[in-house]
C-alpha cells in the first residue's frame, strides 16, 4: 500500500467516526452558510470554506477530534500481517494473554458455581426501586460480601508474566553475562536512560514545575502567577494538543478538572448524559456479579482509605455503568486481550448465543476501584467523572493488566523499571537480588495501579498530568525508579526481603516531580 | 532532640492519655502532683477552677504555665460566645470600623459568620418572632454547658419547645444554670456535601495571649464525615448520624469504619475544593475561616482574664454550606486528645509537641515575661494566625512611612501580604 492509500485509508476512518455526530451538521451548515457568500468565486469556494471553517470553534473542534484519533490510533501492522497482529504482533504473547483470558473467566465460573450465583440476573421489581432510591448511597445496600473473594490479585498476574518466555530468544547458560538480574525475561523494546531524557526533556532541573514550584513556600510571583494566567490562556483556545503540551509541567489543582477533559477530549453533552443515564437504568434492571466483586474491591480498598473513604458512593456510581457499557469493547480491538463471552442459558457453545461479559467486557481484579478514586478529588458530578475515567481507562490502563509487547504494556514498564534500576543503581539491584529481595516484586502493586493508594493523591494527580501530557506510562516505570534510588540508604542496608518491602511500605510522603526529576536527569 | 541539654521541667497532668504523657516523657520531664510545684500543668476544666478560685489564693510562680484561661467558658459556652460576638459587632458598628460592614440586605459582609441564634428560655420572644418569618425553617437545639453531641436535637415546629416558653414564664427572675440554658440557632440545611455526605471542619487553635492577642493555626485540622448519606428531608429529623458529624456519635453507627474513623485532613479538602471549585473560592473560604477565628478571638479579648501564665488550646468546630461560606458552630477548651486512629494518634501527638515549643521559651523554662514570639522553626504545624503586637508595630511603621492616618486595629492591612507576611497567616 502506498503511503497515498494509506492516508487515504486514514481519512476514511476518521470520517467514519465523524459521520452523523452534531459537529459534522453543524460543519455542513456553516460550510453552506459561507459557500452562499455570493462575492465567492466557485475556483475559489473550496480553500476559502477550508480556511474559515478551521478559523472558527468547530473548525478546533473538527482538529481536536482528530488528534483525539491519532492518540488513541494503534501503530499500523504490516500490510501483509494477519488482522491478529493489529491486536498484538507476537505469537507467544498473543497465547500468554489468551491462557490467562481463560484462566480468569475460568476462575470466574467456578466462583458462580461455588456460591451458586447466577452471571446475571433480573431484578424484582421491588428491587429496581431499590436500585433507585439508594443510587446515591450503594455502599449501604451492599449484599453480603463475606463468600466473594477478587478473581485475582496483582501478584497473581505478576507470577504470570515471570513465567513469559519467548520460545525464539537463545537464553544461553542461566549464569551467562547477558541474562537479565530482574524476573522479567522476555526481550522487548525499551527506551534506554539517554531516550527517556529526550522524551521527557521538559522535566529537566532547569524547568519550573507545577509540584515543585508551586510550593506555599516560595513567593508566587516566581511562578505560580505566570502559570494559572497561562492555564487561562490555554483553557480559552480549548484546542487538545495545546493543553496537553501545558500538562508536562504539570496542571495548577485549580484547573486540573478542564485541562484534563480538554487534552482527553472529553466533553460531556446531553448525549453523554442520555447516555450515562442508558447505562444506569442497565444497572437498575440487572444484577450482575461484578457488581459484587466491585463492591468487594471497593469495600478492601477505597472504603478503607482515609484519602478516598469519602468517595465510595461516587466509585460504584462509576464503575457499575462501566461495566454495562458496550462501548469500552473497542479497546480490545488494538488490545491484545479478549472480551470473554457467556452464553444464553442452555445454549452453551453456541456462537449465535453469546454475549460479552460483563458487557464492557472487563473483570475487574483487586484494586480496580483505585483507577477511579483520585478522579474523584477533581470531578464532583458522576458523570464527568465517568466519561474521565472511561477515557483514560480506554487510553492507559487497561494495558496495566493486560499481556502485551507494547511499549507501554506492564509487560514493557516491568521492563523498563529493572533494566533502568540495573542502569542506574547496579550496587543496589545487586543488593536486593542477593537477599531475595527482587525489586519488581516490590514495585509491581505501585506499577499496575499507577501508583494510586500508594502516593499522596495530589502527587497521584501531578504524575497523572505527566501521564496524560506525554501520552505514555513510562513515567510510572521511571517513578518506580526514582523511589529505590532515594530509600537507597535505607536498602542498603536491609537483609531480608520483608525488611526491604519494610522500607518502602509507606511512601505517602514522597513528592513525585523532585523524584523523577532527580532520577532522570542528575548524573 | 531540640529538647536535649535543656532543663528537665516538672509536670502535673490530669488527664491520662498517651499523646500527653508520651511527651512529656519524650521530653524527660518529671511528674508531680497538682499540688507539689510544677512548671506545666495539662489541668482538667474543673481542676481550673480551684487553681484561679479566690478562696485557694494560690499564686502562680513566674516559671509556671498551665494549659486553661481562668473564664475560657466566655469562648466556650455556646451562650456566652454567642453573647460576646454580638457585643463585639455592635462595638465595631459603634466605632465605625470596616469590618462592621453590611450588605444590602443588612446582613454583616465580615461578621456574619455564625448562623442565627438564640439563647433559650431567655430569648424565647425574639426567637418566635424570627420563627415566625420562616416557619419552615429547621432549627437545632444545644444544651449550653455540654459538648460531644449530647442532648441536640432538632426541631421545625413551636410546638416541639413548648417546655423552654413555659419554663421562661415561671423562672424570669432566677437566672438559669448553664444546665438548663440551650441555644437554638438556625440549623444549615444546605451543607457542603462530598461524595454526597454531610462533614464538618474541626481546627485547632492555639492562643498563648488575648491582650496583645497572639494566635496559632494547626494545620493539620481535619474532616469529621457523617456515615449517612446526607438527607434534608424533615422526616429524617430524628436520624442524628445524618445530621451530626460528632465522632463520639459517628461511632456508635454501624457503617463506623475503624481504619480511618470518618476523619479527612484539611490538605484534601483543600485538593478536593481546588480541584472541583477552584482555587480562588477555596483560598477565599481558607481565608475567611482564618478571619472567623481572629474575630472570635478578638470578640472575648477584652472580658477574658488574660493571666500571663495561661495558654490554651481550642478545638473549632466549622461547618461549611453549599456557597463556600463557613460558619462557627462551637469552640472547645478541651477538644479530645484521645486517639480513634493510628493517624489520629500521630496528628495529636505532633500537636501537643509543637504546642509545648511555642509555649515554652527557646531557653526551656517557662517564663511569663518572655515577649511569647516564638521562632518560625519552633511552631512546627502551626501558623502564626494573628499576632498583634507585630501588627501594631507594622503599622506604626507603615504610619510612620506613609503618613496616612488609618482608624481601628488596623487589621485591614493583612490585605498587604509583604508588609504583614510576620504578624498573621498571610
């Protein structure tokens, strides 16, 4: 295909996602508007609608979905590639996350059976009402909770992808030069120390920065003044690239909320809201036994952390829609993982019986509620806050749980994070490896929750910029890092595992962006 | 330790908690009795009392402090405080100060920072009136002389007090004890919600001086949640886990959780309302509730018995509506320093800590003529909020650069960050 065709295909897709929405009406109706200007020549009626439709607020609106496009948009396969490789390219991988696909909806099964709980069930009308009246308060109507248990836990995941292996790659002798220190050994592509640096070159030292900078201590005028004037700035163009160019130093708490929305390219109108409300009456109809897992994972996890404990209600009024919401299936289209599917009672095995489920096609493990919780402290209305989440979940972290060789899948970040920590702290990596004390295993928790519950949650936010500015999680992996290199000392001097996990059990009072800051670009 | 070289001071303590005695053995100080001689004495309320009675006649000692002022109940007691505040804005209003104020409804811009209230049985005829103009309107009823949430309860009907109008005709010339008196004052049906549940704001308030007064801000005050969903509908009336955000009744529902015991610190209500509001309106209710406290405090200054010996620490309970608006439910003398949390436990540990540096001079003897300016190190959580001995001299310094005559205490002129940045919060 040339590269022509290839545009071509491009144009075609995006139109595609553009095709019927209100902005396309409303740039038909202002492109006829202008083409009625009768001092218009018609050699010249094309350039001349071109350029004042990209002149006005839909022209910014037509850009900004098609950036949005380009973000999200998987790197395009070989043409000659099979249609599996879009979702991911390597075979073994393809089966590792297949296996586990299986191994979960098979855990799932046996937990149904167990308790003799239906997948899904229709609510008595007496319930629905319920449903209803509690809709503001579901913490307190939470079934008996005691027999669920998380379908899996991230250490369960962890052991999985240590056991990744690829079956071309010559390992050699198990004490060869060449073998990694770390538990991950499949050989992928990471960016090496001098690659971050370029990456994230606007993190530099010399930088001021929003979580550094804007510290009470130090006189506003320096910084702080000059920064949330040219937030306003950025917020009033309401064009996506610019405020996520902003985002590398870092959003101001004040505006964080319309940043954040405007680089994901969340706008919620009253489809959304029709929407939004589509998915709750969902919820109002049927039971579904996520519902009782996430009610499990929210009741270990936020219900009982004293930064998010006050959000519970506003986590289940999120994540029960997600989970009926059909339109989070298109990720797993460049996802390497599968929607798994049940079948309508009595017609098991029957293709033309099978649904998804749950409908998103998601399970959510031990932990999941913590993707949620630090939205919370920027999005007041439910429903904001679940179209943020949705995004973000749909463009970051559903590769935190899922087996894959993308560059920005656990599977690379876990990489990342041991041949960077190799890199840069060989004595300590040493260290921890001699006494049993692997830094991954330590690392993982903070890693596939993207450090939410671990961290401050402002610092949980402030890192979350640098995520969503930059487009990637490697920052977690560096972050990770930049951790270890600062309890150094303290390892150091460890010499059992648990007196390692010890040191760095609370790290609630570490500042994100001096961290990495530090980690990457002192030398 | 900072403390170590120092010398090793006796104390007398009535309460047996940790987070007291903990620091006081940190600090290698020796225990004594009440009534052997001590430099610092953490006394109950009652104890007080007899110390400062007149029939005692006991004389405190220049090295002595003790952690109560002879009458803190003119703050304390809800009636009183009521009582002074309303004093203190007629004589601002006389005066002409700034801060008097109105809007154009009438109401005070910068004073009107307690909901409308009344003392019963005493101002039983002016609260019906007001009553009556609002008939729908909730009220709650507090016994004066008692803390923790006991004995409050709500009402919306003139029936529901049939007692206090009865009682008020039969008694009009025996003053009532503390015990009988309530307020009722307007009750805020329109809380500032998070997560959809009713909270309020408990600071802490530390004042080493009410002539110059000379005031302190912990800034690790937190949030007490309600484990109810908050619920305005009157039927609801007698649920008092919706409606009271008291730990002490919080704990006895069944959705109490233990790990963090309904408490949010101030840092994430600031993220929170940073986040959701802005920073603007956030900053302005930070400011505004710093005011509340000043203007409080300066409410009493002139009636309390300002012994050089006293500090004290109070316990403000603040509860915030919809608009951002802050209002002053209640201070207390002795805000509980028993711990619900591992994080409770380190938080009132720290505050009693860095109370004792800033009480106590840098030498490490108590000493009543020390000018009580502590260093900015020793202050630890704590921000100066007020301080206005710096203040009046900023201002005669201002004067005297400026030549421009200004009226009243001149506490205006913290609109000026730079010039004030020593002599309060700003």
């Amino acid at each position: 295909m040339s590269s022509e065709d290839q545009l071509q295909v491009l144009v075609l897709d995006i139109y595609s996602q553009i095709k019927g929405t209100p902005l396309e009406l409303e740039l038909f109706k202002q492109a006829q508007i202008i083409s009625q200007n009768p001092l218009l020549r018609s050699s010249e009626l094309k350039q001349t609608v071109i350029e004042t439709l990209s002149k006005k607020e839909h022209g910014t609106q037509l850009k900004n979905t098609v950036y949005k496009y380009l973000q999200k948009r998987p790197a395009v396969p070989h043409p000659k590639a099979g249609p599996e490789h879009l979702k991911e390219p390597l075979t073994y991988i393809r089966k590792a996350q297949s296996n586990w696909d299986k191994r979960i909806v098979k855990s799932l099964n046996s937990m149904c059976t167990e308790l003799g709980v239906p997948l899904a069930r229709k609510r008595s009308e007496k319930d629905q009402k319920e449903v209803i009246v509690h809709w503001g308060e579901l913490g307190t109507a939470a079934p008996d909770l005691s027999a669920f248990r998380p379908v899996y836990a991230p250490k369960d995941f962890l052991e999985v992808l240590v056991g990744l292996r690829n079956p071309n790659a010559h390992s050699g002798e198990p004490s060869s030069f060449s073998s990694l220190w770390g538990i991950i050994q499949v050989p992928l592509r990471i960016r090496s120390i001098m690659e971050l640096r370029l990456r994230f070159n606007e993190m530099s030292i010399n930088q001021c920065q929003t979580g550094v900078d804007d510290n009470p201590d130090i006189p506003p005028e320096l910084f702080d003044n000059d920064r949330s004037k040219l937030a306003k700035k950025v917020l009033n163009n309401k064009h996506s690239p610019l405020s996520q160019e902003f985002l590398k130093k870092g959003a101001p708490p004040g505006v964080r909320a319309e940043l954040w929305k405007q680089t994901l390219g969340v706008d919620v109108d009253q489809i959304d809201q029709l929407y939004y409300e589509q998915l709750k009456s969902y919820v109002v109809q049927h039971d579904l036994l996520v519902d009782s897992l996430i009610y499990k994972d929210v009741k270990l996890t936020a219900t009982n952390d004293d930064q998010y404990f006050v959000f519970e209600d506003y986590i289940y009024q999120v994540l029960f829609p997600f989970s009926r919401d059909t339109q989070v299936l298109d990720h797993f289209k460049h996802s390497s993982a599968n929607p798994p599917k049940s079948y309508i009672r009595g017609k098991l095995g029957v293709e033309e019986f099978a649904v998804h489920y749950p409908p998103n096609g998601v399970i959510p493990f031990h932990g999941f509620a913590m993707y949620v919780a630090p939205l919370c402290y920027i999005y007041d209305d439910p429903v904001v806050l679940y179209y943020v989440f949705r995004e973000l979940y749909m463009r970051y972290f559903f590769r935190l749980h899922q087996i894959s060789s993308h560059p920005q899948s656990i599977v690379s970040l876990c990489l990342l994070f041991e041949s960077l920590l190799q890199s840069q702290e060989p004595q300590l990596f040493l260290h921890l490896k001699t006494i049993q004390a692997q830094p991954l295993r330590i690392a993982f928790k903070w890693l596939i929750r993207a450090f939410s519950g671990y961290l401050d949650s402002e610092q949980v936010l402030l890192l979350w910029d640098r995520v969503l500015a930059y487009n990637s999680l490697e920052i977690l992996a560096v972050l990770a890092v930049a951790i270890f290199s600062f309890r150094k000392t303290n390892l150091l001097q460890v010499g059992t595992a648990s007196a390692a996990e010890g040191v760095l059990a609370d790290i609630t009072t570490l500042k994100v962006v001096p961290l990495i800051q530090l980690s990457l670009f002192s030398t | 330790m900072a403390t170590q070289g120092q010398p090793r001071l006796k104390y007398a303590c009535d309460l047996d908690k940790s987070v007291l005695v903990n620091n006081f053995d940190r600090r290698g100080w020796i225990q004594v009795s009440p009534d052997e001689d001590w430099n610092f004495y953490w006394a109950s309320v009652q104890s007080i009392r007899n110390v400062f009675s007149v029939e005692n006649g006991y004389r405190l000692c220049d090295d002595q402090v003790i952690n109560h002022f002879p009458n803190h109940y003119e703050l304390t007691r809800k009636d009183l405080m009521v009582k002074n505040i309303k004093r203190y804005r007629k004589d601002l209003e006389r005066e002409g100060s700034p801060f008097a104020e109105k809007d154009e409804l009438g109401r005070h811009i910068h004073l009107d920072f307690f909901p409308t209230t009344f003392m019963l049985p005493a101002d039983y005829n002016l609260f019906v009136e007001e009553f009556r103009k609002n008939p729908s309107t909730t009220w709650i009823m507090k016994p004066c002389g008692k803390a923790r949430g006991i004995g409050i309860f709500l009402i919306n009907r003139l029936s529901q007090l049939k007692k206090w109008s009865r009682d008020s005709k039969t008694n009009t010339f025996t003053a009532p004890s503390a015990k009988d008196t309530y307020v009722i004052g307007k009750y805020i049906d329109n809380p500032l919600l998070i997560g959809g549940k009713k909270f309020d704001l408990r600071l802490y308030v530390l004042v080493t001086s009410f002539r110059p007064l000379k005031c302190y801000m912990l800034k690790l005050g937190f949030c007490r949640f309600c484990t109810v969903k908050y619920n305005a509908d009157v039927t609801d009336l007698d649920n008092m886990f919706v409606h009271l955000t008291n730990v002490s009744i919080q704990k006895h529902g069944a959705e109490y959780n233990a790990v963090h015991g309904g408490k949010w610190t101030v840092a994430n209500l600031r993220l929170f309302l940073e986040g959701t509001r802005g920073k603007e309106v956030t900053d302005k209710l930070f400011d505004e509730m710093n005011w509340m406290t000043v203007h409080s405090l300066k409410a009493v200054s002139n009636v309390m018995a300002n012994d050089r010996h006293c500090f004290e620490c109070y316990g403000y309970d603040i509860l915030i509506d919809d608009n951002l608006k802050p209002y002053l439910i209640e201070v207390n003398a002795s805000p509980s320093l028993t711990s619900t949390t591992s994080s409770d436990r380190i938080m009132k540990y720290n505050l009693i800590s860095d109370l004792i540096n800033i009480v106590i001079p840098p030498e490490g003897t108590p000493d009543v003529r020390w000018n009580k300016t502590p260093s900015k190190e020793a202050m630890g959580n704590f921000d100066l909020l007020y301080d206005e001995e710096l203040a009046q001299s900023d201002l005669l310094n201002q004067d005297a650069r400026s030549k421009l005559g200004m009226t009243g205490p001149g506490l205006r002129g913290a609109r000026d960050p730079k010039l004030q940045s020593k002599a309060t919060w700003k």
